[in-house]
C-alpha cells in the first residue's frame, strides 16, 4: 500500500553535493546521494557518531520513491538489501551500510528513497528527544542511455493556477530557481518543494493567488538544472 511520507528534511539534504556529508545531531552521513551507473548494483554509505560520549543507534529502511502532481509517495521495497539495517554507532565510529540492487533497472532510472532513523535513548524525567531522520535518494542508471525530457503548461482549476511540469523522459532532473516573467513582471511559484523531477512523473508548482497571467502572449521560463540552463516559452490559456 502506497504511504505518504513527508520527505522535506531529504530535500534540503538532497542539495548538498554528492562530495558533502550531512551532518545533524549525533550523526554524519556520506554520501547524501546514492547514484549506482549503468551495470552498478552495489554501494556504501557511512554514518559516523559525533563526540558525545554515547553511542548512537540507528535503522535503515528502504522505499521505492514516486511523485503525483503535488504530493510524494514512499512505498517500502526489498528491492535494495540494506546490510545492516540496524545498528549503535560508538562515539567517534564509522559504520559502513552497505547497499545491494537486487535488478538492474530496465530502459528507464529506478528511483528509491533510503530512511535513516536516529533512534534516541529513553527521555530523563521533564525533558523530549528529539529523533533525528534523514532521507537520502538512490538512483540506478539501465545499461541504456537515459535523460530527462521535460514539458511545461499553466493549469487553472479550484484550488488555484499551477505552473506543471511533466518529465516524459527516461532519468530524473534537478530543477530550481524557477521564474515566469511576462514583459517587466516576473512571477515565482510558491513554497520550498523538493526540486527532484523523476522520470514518468508530474509535478504540480502553485503559483500565487492573486496573479494575473497574460491571455496569449505566453509566458517565459527560465530556471537551472541539471542538464542545463531551461529557457522556454509556456503558453497561458483561458481560465475554464
């Protein structure tokens, strides 16, 4: 059964460059990006503990990752093998995780989502721990060659206008600093959400309430990716 799990502590981590550990409370994770290339099926991640004199215990688990329009599903797998998904790291230790495809993918990305849980001690008397989670992606390249391939439309309904992506391609971008700009005014979609396009996936970005969009002119685009600088025009049309 498909879950939703709130995923936006492993946005913020997401950003971080494949070289850069991420570090919170007890814990310090490398890397914060798992990519596995074409004909890959394995790879680590370590966790190291911190100087505070206790060890740090700890799970991980693993899901297959999905996006529908504005929301993100997790859905727990055995497609990776996590070795060990349970462990208490001493202060000053490094524990290697270590990760196993069990398929290689087929002509198109397999995206996963690996769930990293602090697990804290029993709370003294008066006092809350809070537990730490980290969500690191995993991506696994086919032995073909894949890319994005994104589109862009404006949609009107109930709720609000939304700037819509659509990622028909066969491998995921990274897609931030979005802007529509109409003549001297620009517009930009609100919120803080994940900047990960999967591939065969739809992403919805809400634009603000009270802006007016031009009714055939059309709209310019512009915003940074993985695959480079996007710069398109994406047409407005009628509200319903």
């Amino acid at each position: 059964m498909l879950r939703r799990v709130g995923i936006g502590c492993a946005s913020a981590i997401a950003l971080c460059l494949v070289t850069e550990p991420a570090s919170a409370q007890a814990l310090t994770v490398m890397p914060v990006i798992i990519q596995l290339q074409p004909g890959q099926l394995a790879a680590t991640i370590s966790i190291s503990g911190q100087s505070d004199g206790r060890a740090t215990p700890y799970q991980v688990r693993a899901f297959v990752w999905s996006q529908d329009g504005d929301s993100e599903r997790l859905e727990p797998t055995d497609d990776l093998v996590l070795s060990p998904p349970l462990g208490s790291i001493p202060p000053n230790a490094t524990q290697i995780v270590r990760i196993l495809a069990r398929h290689p993918p087929q002509n198109r990305e397999a995206v996963y989502r690996i769930l990293l849980d602090q697990i804290p001690p029993p709370s003294a008397p008066g006092t809350v721990r809070m537990a730490l989670r980290l969500s690191l992606p995993v991506f696994l390249e086919p032995a073909t060659r894949v890319a994005p391939h994104l589109e862009w439309r404006i949609e009107h309904d109930a709720n609000g206008v939304w700037l819509v992506a659509i990622n028909d391609g066969s491998r995921h971008d990274r897609v931030h600093d979005i802007l529509l700009s109409a003549g001297a005014a620009t517009i930009k979609p609100e919120g803080d959400s994940s900047p990960y396009l999967l591939a065969g996936a739809t992403r919805r970005f809400r634009l603000p309430r009270d802006v007016v969009l031009p009714d055939a002119a059309g709209l310019r685009l512009t915003a940074q990716s993985e695959s480079g600088k996007i710069d398109v025009l994406v047409r407005s049309p009628q509200k319903p």
